[in-house]
C-alpha cells in the first residue's frame, strides 16, 4: 500500500501553517519528521488523521483519497501512538491493548475471545507480555510507550503514525523502542514519526521530511536530508555529521552538536 500526500496544505481555521507539501510512505518503510517546534508537525498529523481538515491538495491511500472517509474506516487502516501518557483509571496493561480493538467493535459490543487473542499476540510481538496483569499506571515510561504501541497493532493498521515515540525516554528505552519500529517496518507496516533527535532517522534507516520555518520541506533519504548544512539552517545551530565503523564494517553516522 502507498500512502501519498500531494501538494497539501494544512492549518486551523483560516489559518494555513504549511502548504505544498508533497511525499508519500509505502509499507514496510519508516518515514522520520524532524524539524524545529512550530513549523507544522503536529498539524501535519492531525491533517492525516482527520482531526483538522485538509485546506488544499490530497491526501490519499492507494489512489483513494480519503477525505470523505468515516473515522472508522480511517482507524482500520491508520492508527496512531500518541506520547505515553498517564490515564485517570488504573486499567491493566491486557485491557488497555485490548482497547485498540474498539474500532472493529459495535456501538455496544463488547471483545470477544478473537479479539483478545489480537491483543495478546501483539503484546507477545513486542515482548511485553509479562506485563498484561501489571496496572498501566504503574509501570514505567519505556513500558508505557510499549503498551500503547501494542494497543495501535491491535487496530491491524496499514500505517503507523507515531507522535515522538522516545520521548522522556531513557536512552536504553530510546533505543528498544527503535529497535521494535524497525521490527514493525520489517512486518509491512508502513510508519511515519516525529523526533526531536535527527540521529534517530539514521537508526531508523528511514526517509526524512525535514520541515523548516518560512514553510520549507526536504524530502528524501536520510543521508541525503540529514545533513550538517541542512540542520544548521532548520535548527539554527552547527552539527557535525560523525561517522563510526561498526564491528561488521557497517557504516554509523550520527549528529554531534557543536557548542559556541
């Protein structure tokens, strides 16, 4: 499946905050939005989602736009991992996966065992099983972001939008929880995610949308987008590109930011 959105423009209202953004994410890739805070990356995603209303251009899934969708048809084949968080209710960690199945629920219906078992197996996909009688609000943050990643699986999405998936993470939870976006690419997922840190669009071995004020984008691939000039004139600061030579002769290229 393809996921492609031309010559978009988004905002609130009257209000346009980007405009003629053009890119696209086919399964199994991962596509890593980077930019500084402002610039449009949360009304990007609210845009693809629904929550806000395209202003112009198209937004479409294998050739069908999908602005005339219903919300249940959008949440069958895109789901969505918000920031963890920390609900009111103490839930167990099963029932909160299990909630991802709502959408393929009736108004009233409630799980069924088939539906449970999709719970399961996505947890068991993640290595989190050990945490489905543990109360969601008491496990830690690395945990949580897991839970909430199993709860979208349980949609059976097509796409995967994630909303800074590492953040407030610790850096071995940062990297356990990139290390299962990349398992996911490898499953057919398709995936696009925000972050605050450009070396993770290396990790991820991804595209990059690099979105820069005065409604600038750079689309393309990591090496390519990712770039000492390219950060310097969307964060404004000098970045040295690194690169380490792995065990296996691999090639491991990551930012080094450089203090005045």
């Amino acid at each position: 499946m393809i996921l492609e959105i031309k010559d978009a423009a988004c905002g609130y209202g009257s209000r346009t905050v980007i405009s003629g953004l053009s890119l696209n994410v086919h399964s199994g890739e991962i596509l890593c939005i980077l930019g500084p805070n402002g610039v449009g990356k949360t009304t990007f995603f609210k845009t693809i989602l629904g929550f806000l209303k395209i202003q112009g251009g198209e937004i479409s899934i294998d050739g069908d736009n999908i602005h005339n969708w219903s919300r249940k048809k959008l949440a069958k084949v895109i789901a969505y991992v918000p920031q963890a968080h920390t609900p009111p209710f103490p839930f167990l960690v099963k029932d909160v996966v299990t909630m991802g199945r709502t959408v393929h629920l009736g108004t009233f219906a409630s799980p069924s065992k088939n539906d449970v078992a999709i719970a399961e197996r996505a947890m068991e996909l993640l290595d989190i099983s050990y945490l489905k009688d543990r109360i969601y609000t008491e496990i830690s943050g690395g945990e949580r972001q897991m839970v909430l990643i199993a709860r979208a699986l349980t949609q059976e999405p097509d796409f995967l939008i994630m909303d800074e998936p590492t953040s407030n993470l610790d850096f071995g939870n940062q990297i356990r929880v990139l290390e299962q976006i990349n398992r996911l690419s490898e499953t057919g997922l398709g995936i696009i995610m925000t972050s605050h840190f450009p070396d993770h669009a290396f990790l991820c071995s991804s595209k990059v949308a690099l979105f820069q004020r005065n409604n600038n984008f750079i689309v393309g691939y990591s090496d390519d987008v990712v770039t000492e000039e390219n950060l310097k004139s969307a964060y404004g600061v000098n970045v040295k590109i690194a690169t380490t030579i792995d065990k296996d002769g691999s090639v491991i290229k990551s930012c080094v930011p450089l203090l005045s």
